[in-house]
C-alpha cells in the first residue's frame, strides 16, 4: 500500500513538472514572438531629421523644416515652431516601432484603409533619404491603427498612444507664445494696468521700481510677473478668427506691458471682454483669446510689487545693531561669532531673538501719508559694513508706521510686531560666565 502511494505521488509530481516546463515554454516563445515581430518603422536618427510632412485625408498639410538647430513651420503658412513641441514629436519617431505585425502578405491594403491612408508621414534626413510611414483605419479592437511603410508589404498595428505622438496639427506644433523675449536678458518691465504704470529696472540680480516713484522691489513679485508675460499663450483660434478680434475691437483695455530684452523692446495689450480675455502682441500678428490666468496675472497694483520687509540684511547676521526706544539705548557689535555691547558679551540666544524679529518686520500695508514723531530708531549694518539700513517708528493709532531713511514709503506695521520687537530688546542680557576651572589635585 505504501508503495502504492509513493508511485502515485511520484507520478503527480513529474506531471506537474511538466506542466510548468511547458507553461514556461509557452511564455518564452510567446515572449520571442512579440519581440522578432516588433519591427521599427523609422530607421533615421533624431539628429538626422530635416524635414516632416504630416499630410492627413481630409487634406490638413503641415511641413516642417530644420535650419540649424531651429524648426519653422513651412505650410499650410510659414510659423514660428514650438521647440519643445516639435523636439517631443521627433524624440518619439525616432523611436517608433510597430506592436506587432498584423499581416505579413496582405492580398490588398484597402481592408486596412491604406490605399487612401487617413495620415502620411513623410521624414527626409539632411541626406535626403526619406521615409513614408501610412496609417490607415482603427483595429477592430479601437486601441492601435495598422500601419504601413513605403517599400514593404507588410501591415502593421501600432497604438494610438504611439500615433498620437506624431498626429498633429499646425496648432500643436506651432509656437503659441505672444513674447518671444529671453527672461535672463529683460533690463526693464512697464506694466500699466488699475490706471497706473509702473516701470521695474533690473539691477544686476535684483529688481527696482523707478516709476512712478523709486521703490524698493519685491523680487519674487516681479518674477512671478515676468513669468505670467513669457507664459503668455494664443488659446485656441486663429490670428483669422473674426470672433476674436471682434471681442478685442468691443471689450475693455484691461491692462498692458512693455517688456525689454537684448532684442529690444515687446509689447502686449490685453483687453476684457465679457469673462475673457484677448491680447495683441508687437511680437506675433494677429489677436488671440488668452487664458483667464494670464488676464489675472497682470491685475496688478504697485503694492502688490513693494517690498513689504523693512530691513534687506535677510538672512545674513549683520554686524552692527543700534536701537533706541524712548530713553532706552541698546547697541550690539559682532566679532565673529560673538556679541558684544559696550565690553561685555552678550548672550547669543536673547541677540539672535532680537535679530529674528528685526527681520521679521513687514508691512501690513503701505500708507500713503503722515507720519508723527519717532518713537524707535533702528539702525543696522550688514554685508561687512557696506549696507547701513536706518529706520524710523512712529504710533500710528493701534498700529505703527515705519519710515527707511532716503525712502518715500510708508510701512505700516502691527502693534504686535513692534511690541515683540521691544520685549526682546529688553530680555538681552549678559552671557553666563564660564564655569571655572576644576581645581588641580
């Protein structure tokens, strides 16, 4: 019985042996089938590409051409090319290869819809040696298209993800920015807009207001400026549509900016019609619908772009602190890492609380007048004594207003701001003496 049993068993375990040996098999050979029928339908290398016809049945053309390093659109009218657009599209063809290969002797190609292909690819290197790539109709499944190429008999499926990357129209390929300038190279900003126009200039890594009035910039403020004008895009449409450019004609001037490059000046205007925006640029012809987005950036008032922070020492340690509150005098001088006010060290905590809410310090607003007498005087020194920043305090109701010295703006600050800042002038204190040292045995 025993034995039995044993044989038995033995049998089962060489069956299922079998069974895995043959499922293994089954999947290599099903493995090696997809790969030696996978078969690359553009042999010619991304830097190669020279030219791209992309010519779909109903009778929509494009034609690109490389001159140098940069595309143009040459038909249906000569446009600018998105870069990224058209680099993306040529990355992906010089990579296409098929999924499988659906019929390797067809008896006709019009059972795939190839003898009127619904799109032809045509590449031509900078030998001019060209490929034709042909797509045809849906598989019946509807996730690939078959495809052909010139000179070869065989059909193909390819993926629509795959054909998507190359099915274009001149709307997709073409350079849909209404300001062409270089952000690294922009000297100077005009932005009229709430019936105001404020001029920003450039100064080395920083930015300025100069007009109407000089004033200490927000560089974040006017970054984020610069980058609504270079993210400024035609939306949909066409420089013919009459809808467009009627909306311009009728709706309301809402803002405009002047940007400057090496190139020399651009110019945008943007009118509000309804909910929409429109904009003609100096740049590129036509009138165009722009994002809601892009509208909204430019709704903007010089507050927006001040610089609210009464002190620009940020985060570096400055090297001189003078602050007289009322009768109170208080004056710290740096030595490497240590503080010290009139011979004695202080305690580098209660100097670094002072520090941190002088930094601190923004406006909650800007006013635009009055100012009564002084109640703090705060001067600082920083970046090795060549920025000296002096500013004045004065009561303002329940709140504060500041003055910079040499400065025409009005900050006004929170009672709570000022109050921490007192408080911690107050708690500065001595640092604790060393311990001494243990006595010798």
């Amino acid at each position: 019985m025993k034995s039995k049993g044993f044989l038995t068993a033995c049998l089962l375990l060489l069956a299922l042996s079998a069974a895995v040996w043959w499922s293994n098999k089954k999947a290599a050979t099903a493995e090696k089938s997809v790969i030696e029928t996978s078969t690359k339908l553009i042999n010619i290398p991304e830097g190669q590409f020279q030219e791209i016809e992309i010519k779909h049945r109903t009778g929509e053309t494009v034609r690109l051409q490389r001159n140098d390093l940069k595309w143009q659109i040459t038909s249906p009218k000569p446009l600018p090319a998105d870069a990224d657009a058209v680099s993306s599209m040529v990355s992906a063809l010089s990579s296409l290869s098929s999924d499988r290969a659906v019929d390797e002797k067809p008896t006709g190609l019009d059972q795939y819809g190839l003898v009127q292909p619904a799109m032809e690819l045509e590449i031509t290197d900078k030998n001019k040696k060209t490929a034709k790539l042909l797509i045809g109709d849906d598989t019946p499944a509807g996730t690939a298209v078959y495809a052909s190429i010139a000179g070869d008999l065989r059909v193909f499926a390819l993926s629509n993800y795959k054909k998507n990357n190359f099915d274009k129209s001149p709307n997709d390929l073409r350079d849909k920015r209404l300001l062409t300038f270089d952000s690294d190279k922009v000297s100077s900003i005009v932005l009229t807009a709430r019936k105001q126009a404020i001029e920003f200039a450039r100064r080395k890594e920083d930015w300025q207001i100069v007009k109407p009035r000089p004033f200490r910039a927000d560089r974040s403020q006017v970054e984020e400026l610069l980058m609504t004008l270079r993210d400024a895009k035609m939306v949909g449409g066409s420089e013919d549509d009459k809808k467009v450019s009627a909306a311009f004609d009728s709706g309301k001037p809402f803002a405009s900016a002047r940007v400057t490059d090496l190139s020399g000046p651009q110019e945008l205007q943007v009118r509000k019609s309804k909910e929409d925006y429109y904009a003609k640029s100096s740049a590129v012809s036509g009138v165009y619908k722009i994002s809601n987005g892009t509208g909204t950036g430019l709704d903007k008032g010089i507050d927006d772009f001040k610089n609210k922070k009464l002190f620009d020492f940020g985060f570096a340690d400055p090297e001189k602190i003078e602050l007289h509150d009322g009768p109170k005098s208080y004056f710290l001088l740096r030595h490497g890492t240590d503080w010290w006010s009139n011979g004695t060290k202080m305690d580098a905590g209660t100097v670094s609380t002072l520090i941190d809410r002088m930094r601190d310090l923004s406006a909650t607003k800007f006013l635009e007048t009055g100012f009564a007498p002084p109640v703090l005087n705060l001067t600082v020194t920083s970046n090795d004594g060549k920025r000296v920043e002096k500013v004045i305090l004065s009561k303002n109701g329940d709140s504060y207003a500041a003055k910079r010295e040499n400065e025409p703006a009005f900050y006004e600050l929170s009672a709570s701001a000022v109050t921490e800042l007192q408080k911690s002038a107050a708690d500065l204190k001595p640092a604790a003496a060393p311990a001494p040292a243990p006595a010798k045995k």
